[in-house]
C-alpha cells in the first residue's frame, strides 16, 4: 500500500508537475486514507471495493470517536486525492477498477469570494508607505498582489528576472506561473511598477547583503526568499496600521481584484484569464458578488424598493 502511494505522489511531483504544497497535500490525505483502509483489514490496493472509500468519507466527516470532522471542503479535497490515487492504480495496471469513480463528494455551501472596497485597499498600501527597506519591500508586494490578483505562492515564487524587461527595467507585465507550472502574463499598472522600481533599487540590495544568493524576489529581514506565512504577516500588520476590522489575507487582494475588475465593467473571460482559473464557472462567482452589491445598493437608495 505504502510503495503505491509513494508511486502516485512521484508521479504528481514529477510527471504533472504540481507544487511542493499540492504534493505534501496528496501525501497527507493518502496517509490518512490508508491508515483508514490498514483498520478495515486492507493491506493491497486490489482487495479496496466501493464501500471502503464510502466508509472513508463518512468517518473523516464524522469520526466514529464523536471528535470534530472535516469540514466539507477538506472532505472533497481528501475524495478527490483518493480518487486521483485509484484512477493512477488502473491506469499503472495496480488494480482492475477504478472503485471511487462513483463517489460524490459532500455538498459544499456556496463561499462567495470575501473583497475590500477601493478604499479599504488604498489605506492598506498607504500603511505601507516609507523609505524603510521592509517598508518598501511590504509596498512593492502588497501593490503588486493587488494589480495582478496573484496566489500567494504565485509572488513569492516570483524570480527578480520575472519582472524586469530586456532593458533592465520593470516591465509593464509580469510572468506569473499559476497551478501546473502553467504561465500567464498579468499587466502591473504603474503604481506597482513604480513600487517595484522602488524596492529593486533602494531596499533589495540591503535585504540581499543580510543572507546568502537568492534570484527570489521578494526577501526577508535575514536575506532568505520570503515565506507565504511571511505575507500573511505583512498583510496582518498593515491593515491593523491602516486601522482595518476585517480579516485580511494574500487572496483578499485577489479576490479585490477581480472584484473590482468586474465592477470597473471587465469581461469574466478577461478575468479568468488574469486569474489563471482552468475553469470560467470559477470565476464566475466573483459575478455573484458584484450583482448582490447592485441589489443592496437599489435597496438602499430607490425609494419604492421597501
């Protein structure tokens, strides 16, 4: 059982090309998966039937101990590695059939996509604002999040080389390589090249002579490539200085800033574009949040709609 999870999380990591944090995922939900199977007796891929991955679902949403289960998202993730594990065992000739192709996972309540207004994003980067290379470093990273609508891990894997032209300067669009290693090219606008060029040349320099060579971007205080729970940091001090209630992290500048293209009166196919979804139906619920503003601005200021 072990040699055939290993063989899958290989074959994610190599073959399909999914990031450090996909595969580490895969790994966990599999482990679990056959701690699960290793308690129902199954020690081989090819003795699993239909019932066991039901069994696995039911017992990870409501542990047989009376403890928390998963939340219902968790649940289809954990599903949908188990079922990538079970296609990969037919397709390598490890098992007969594919026993979870019939599995559904647990209906999920629609999550409209959290935003902040124009102006809760502007008061942010000001918090920003200063000649301290950190200061620099945190302006230079929140504006570009913000014009690019880039993952987290989409701006910290993010090379110097990546958003300089061939004359050596900030280019007006920068490579972003989103799920699969797959490449887009966003627009930055010129707030975020100029914060950019601001950071390039006053503060990266300094961060650089603190740590060893790095081609990463953004740095921290000691030299080393900036973390994603780094940015998750510099988000959190930000909006506690510009005096933000709300729960603030790196995708609410994503999700802001497919909000407010749509606002701006953008096509959903542009955005999904920009956004690197595979999927329109994805973005599309950004549109959802956009009509539900419309709906409670007509409530609010048409005098017959009470």
């Amino acid at each position: 059982m072990e040699r055939a999870v290993e063989r899958y999380v290989r074959h994610v990591a190599l073959e399909r090309g999914r990031s450090p944090h996909t595969v580490s995922a895969y790994r966990r939900d599999l482990a679990r998966y056959a701690e699960h199977l290793r308690a129902r007796g199954i020690d081989e891929p090819g003795s699993i039937g239909e019932a066991d991955v039901s069994a696995f679902v039911a017992a990870v949403r409501a542990p047989a101990d009376g403890s928390p289960g998963v939340a219902p998202s968790t649940a289809a993730r954990m599903l949908s590695s188990v079922r990538g594990w079970h296609r990969f065992l037919v397709e390598e000739g490890l098992a007969d059939r594919h026993v979870s192709a019939e599995q559904r996972p647990p209906k999920q309540p629609r999550r409209l996509p959290k935003a902040i207004s124009i102006d809760e994003v502007e008061r942010l980067l000001e918090a920003c604002a200063g000649d301290d290379p950190l200061r620099l470093r945190d302006r230079a990273l929140l504006e570009l999040l913000y014009a690019t609508g880039a993952r987290v891990s989409e701006a910290v894997d993010l090379a110097v080389d990546d958003v300089l032209g061939d004359d050596g300067a900030v280019a007006e669009a920068v490579r972003l390589f989103g799920k699969g290693r797959k490449q887009r090219l966003v627009p930055l606008g010129r707030y975020a090249r100029e914060a950019l060029e601001a950071y390039l040349v006053r503060a990266r320099p300094l961060l650089a002579r603190q740590g060893g060579s790095t081609p990463a971007l953004f740095l921290g205080a000691r030299g080393a490539a900036l973390s994603r729970q780094s940015v998750w940091l510099v988000i959190r001090d930000a909006a506690a200085r510009a005096s933000l209630t709300a729960e603030l992290s790196p995708h609410t500048l994503r999700h802001s800033f497919a909000t407010h293209l749509l606002e701006g009166g953008a096509d959903v196919r542009v955005v999904q574009e920009l956004l690197g979804h595979a999927s329109v139906a994805t973005t599309q619920l950004y549109t959802l949040v956009t009509a539900d503003a419309v709906r409670e601005a007509w409530a609010t200021a048409h005098p017959r709609a009470l």
